[in-house]
C-alpha cells in the first residue's frame, strides 16, 4: 500500500499542473482531508505530507487558496509526530517552504505561525539536546548521565534529525525572500537564533544556516538602501 501511495503522489505531483482549477481542488481537498481525518499510520501520514508538499511546489499560486486548511495541518504534523520520526518533520517544514516560495501573498497571514515554526525546528537536537541550557536556566545534565548508556541509544549515522534543522533553514530563507516589508520583525527574532546555530555540528546543516544568515543580511542591505543585491 505504501509503495502504491508513493506512486501515486509521484503522479499526482508530475501531472497536477495539467489539472484543471476543479480537478486540482478536488485532488487537494482529497490529500488535505485525509491529513484532517488523523489516526494515519506513520508511513501513511508520511506520504500524505510529502504528497501536499510537492503538489504545492507543481502548480504554485495555484495551491494558495488551500492554504487556509494546508498550514495548520503541517504544522501540526511536524509538532506532533512521534520520537524520532525526524521524516515527518522534514516533510512539513518542505510543505510549508513550499507554500512560502510558491504562493507567498496566500501564505502571509500565517507568517507568525511559519516563522515560529522555522524557530523552532532550527534547534531541534535531541540526541545532543544536553549541549544546550533552557532558556529558563535548567541544567544541562552531568557528565554521568550523558555517558551512562547514551552510546547503546543512538549513533550519529542513525541521526536524522539534521535533515529537520536544514528544513527549517530553508523555511526561514524562505520567508526573508518572501517577505522584505516584514524584515524588521523576522531579524529582531532570526538572527540571534542563526548565530546561535553557527556551532551546528552537522556540515550540511551549517552552510544553510550560514547561508539563511547571508540571505537575511542582504536583505537587510538592500531594504537600506546601503548596497545593491
């Protein structure tokens, strides 16, 4: 049945901009009902995700005005889903960078929402989660804990929470892009968060946040006046 689905989403994604707007509607009102219903199997909710994600990303604006219902069931997804399925979180993160990319003047009202969301995942570390003290001062955890059975739990090849942390660094060039009028507020609240995340361990992960702070920077200038892009 999986592998069907993804066969499925696969067509659905190449073919979707041939659709006509009522033809396209009823496809996304499908894949967005399935999403509401809940109680999915975590591979079936997978494909649902991804398959909203790149059914955005083929027709564009076109999605936009499913965005209303689209949002919020990503975010959803990506906060509720279960200890270590870092794949689900990946695939809302790429929905929701879609949905900014793709349709940005739809996806605006949400822009508080998006960027929390971006925020929030950017840090998302749990096997090194100790690395890094709660805002609210709580202990990082001692050195016996950390080694009492942590290498028994986890290995950095079985990790995949990075692909999570590159997600939302796109999401969040994303919305420097998407949004120049609105950059006061998402630099007042990003770029500490970026420079924080400049001691990411994982390669990947690092240049797109580097490249995620560049982005915000530019703009920056460019909203100044002080440089040309």
């Amino acid at each position: 049945l999986l592998l069907l689905l993804y066969f499925a989403a696969a067509a659905a994604g190449a073919l979707s901009p041939c659709l006509s707007d009522a033809q396209l509607d009823a496809v996304a009102r499908h894949k967005l009902g399935q999403l509401k219903g809940g109680a999915l199997k975590p591979d079936i909710a997978r494909s649902y995700v991804q398959g909203v994600g790149a059914l955005s990303k083929a027709v564009g604006y076109r999605f936009g005005r499913h965005l209303g219902e689209a949002v919020p069931l990503m975010v959803r997804y990506g906060q509720a889903a279960a200890e270590g399925d870092d794949e689900l979180r990946e695939y809302a993160l790429q929905a929701l960078e879609s949905f900014v990319s793709r349709s940005p003047a739809d996806a605006r009202p949400f822009l508080d929402t998006l960027l929390a969301e971006a925020l929030r995942f950017i840090k998302y570390d749990p096997n090194y989660a100790a690395d890094d003290m709660d805002e609210d001062g709580g202990q990082a955890g001692s050195d016996e804990e950390d080694d009492d059975g942590s290498d028994e739990e986890y290995s950095d090849d079985e990790d995949m929470s990075w692909k999570v942390r590159r997600a939302a660094a796109k999401l969040l060039s994303a919305l420097v892009h998407a949004y120049p009028d609105q950059l006061a507020d998402i630099y007042s609240r990003a770029a500490g968060e970026l420079v924080a995340r400049f001691r990411e361990r994982e390669e990947d992960v690092k240049a797109d946040v580097f490249a995620a702070y560049c982005d915000l920077l530019r703009q920056v200038g460019i909203v100044s006046g002080r440089f040309d892009a």
